[in-house]
C-alpha cells in the first residue's frame, strides 16, 4: 500500500466535489479566509512526513487547541482532573448551554466548550505564565517556532463570545471556575485563536499515536493509560453530536475545529490532518470528514 498515492488521488478527487458546508461567520474574522483552501499532512511512526495542498499554510486550529489544553491539565492534575469534568459524550452541540443547569455546573467532557472553559480555569490557576507557557509547550511538540496567537481572531471572538460567557457565568456560579470568569474567558478565546499547518499539527499529535511519547527526542508526554484514556475522548467527544457518525464513518479518534480543521490519530501508526474551511451544520469541516472517511476505507486501517 502506497500511502502517498492514496493521499495525492484522494486529494484531488475531494477538492474538486461540491462544498456544501459553510464557513464559521459567528466568528466574523474566520470568514476572512480563502475558502477552497484545502490541505493534508500525515506523520506516521516510521517517520513518513507527507503533505498536500495548502498544508504547509497555518489557519486557526479552535476547538482542536483543546486536546492540548486537556493534556497540560492532566500533566498537572492527573486524576484528580475528572472531579472538574466528566468524560461523558454529550450528544449536543460545542456551545449548548442545556446540560449545565441540570448537572450542577460539571460539562460532560473537556471537549465541548463548557469543559474547554473549566480547563482554560484549571491553567489560569496552575501556569506560571498561562500564554507563553502553553505556546512553548506546543512549539517543542510540533518543532516549530513559527506558532503564535492571533489577537484578530480572539479579539472577533471575544465581541461575539455571548454564549461563552453565558457558559462561564453559569460553571462559575456552580464554583467550578476557581478565577475571574472575564480572565478565564480571555485566555479561552486566545488559545482558540491559535494557528498551525496541517503539518504542525499532524508532528505535534504522533505522540498520540506512539504511546506518548515523541517521536524525534522518545520524550514521554502522557503515561500509556493517559494516552489511551485521551485517545478515547477524541473518539467519543472529538466531534460533539456528530463524534457517533465520524467513529462510524472514519473509525480514529479525532478532533475538530471551527477554523475547518481536523486531526485524527491512528494508535501505533501516524496521526494526520486535514483543512478545509467550509463547515457541515455540525461545525466540523464538510471535506474533511470526507477525506478521512475515504482515507480510512481505502488504506482499510481503522481502530476496529
Ligand atoms: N472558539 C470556538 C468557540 O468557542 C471554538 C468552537 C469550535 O471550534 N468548535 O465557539
């Protein structure tokens, strides 16, 4: 099997289908974007590094930060993380407020916008120097210095950012945000605001693939178990009410973001992202999650 011949045909054929998805207009600045841009980049563990397209160009990774900010978190806390938040798929949508008020301010995983926020919380209180620490942590994985925030984007989110507010307000009158919510909700929509290629994305996620540990320097990031155990919310959460029909459809755990990007992992094997802006009505890139349903069916490598 010739993975990068399945890349490339792949590549063409999705681009040229029809986009039926949308770009995230509640964020107005993430319109601002060539909307046919479509990239893909793959980093397997026998040191394959693969790309096509727009991969080498950075976009704003959103909701895919999570799985970062999730990661510093449980190097912190380790276990003790669960008691803040659950590991429970929702079922609704990255920003429903309806499960909170029922379920006394805990979100039922890191992964949709409630626990995003108790996290971004648990890294104000920890972190010596929130912003600057997070971004080493995330330059030294993908080996990239180029990696920054982008203050437009957080700064467009921020003016729209109602219903995060909404969210945080609520967990914080449940006391599960420990600072000031309007601090807790800065430093959110700044780590949203983060931009990388498919191919910084794609080096930064093969630990995931490789037990936890990185791939150049065999540095350990997570335990075995914690690898496992964030693997496994990727592939019960990554994708809000959609996360059934992508295991469904894909068959790797992933994650996605409203900037159109999605990164999947395959255990033992490589990790790969794909970026295309255009949104389905769940919020998760139109082409992309085409490609890795093809991907998946034609090299016949999932986890089941
Ligand atoms: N910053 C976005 C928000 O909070 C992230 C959502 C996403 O990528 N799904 O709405």
């Amino acid at each position: 099997m010739n993975i990068k011949v399945i890349i490339e045909n792949l590549y063409d054929k999705i681009k040229i289908i029809e986009d039926n998805g949308q770009l995230a207009n509640y964020i107005p600045e993430l319109t601002r974007v060539n909307s046919e841009s479509f990239g893909i980049h793959i980093s397997t563990v026998e040191g394959l590094n693969f790309g096509v397209g727009n991969c080498y160009e950075q976009f704003s990774i959103q909701s895919i930060v999570k799985v970062l900010s999730l990661i510093i978190s449980y190097r912190i806390l380790g276990e003790d993380l669960w008691k803040r938040v659950k590991v429970e798929p929702s079922g609704t949508a990255f920003n429903s407020l309806v499960q909170l008020e029922v379920e006394n301010g805990i979100p039922r995983n890191p992964f949709i916008n409630a626990g995003a926020l108790v996290i971004a919380d648990i890294l104000l209180t920890h972190l010596d120097n929130p912003e600057k620490d997070f971004l080493d942590f995330v330059k030294n994985l993908s080996h990239s210095r180029e990696i920054s925030y982008s203050s437009h984007i957080a700064e467009s989110e921020k003016k729209a950012g109602f219903r995060n507010a909404a969210l945080c307000n609520l967990i914080k009158s449940f006391g599960n945000i420990e600072n000031d919510p309007s601090d807790v909700l800065d430093f959110y929509f700044n780590l949203c605001s983060l931009e990388m290629s498919c191919e910084e994305l794609s080096n930064l996620f093969l630990f995931l693939a490789n037990d936890g540990f990185t791939l150049k320097e065999n540095t350990q990031i997570l335990t075995r178990s914690q690898t496992k155990r964030i693997n496994a919310l990727m592939q019960t959460c990554g994708f809000y009410d959609e996360s059934g029909e992508f295991a469904f459809k894909v068959g790797l755990p992933g994650k996605s973001g409203v900037g159109g990007g999605i990164v999947a992992v395959h255990p033992k094997q490589y990790a790969i992202a794909v970026w295309s802006p255009k949104l389905n009505s769940k919020g998760n890139s139109y082409k992309g999650m085409k490609f890795l349903e093809e991907f998946t069916t034609e090299t016949e490598l999932s986890i089941f």
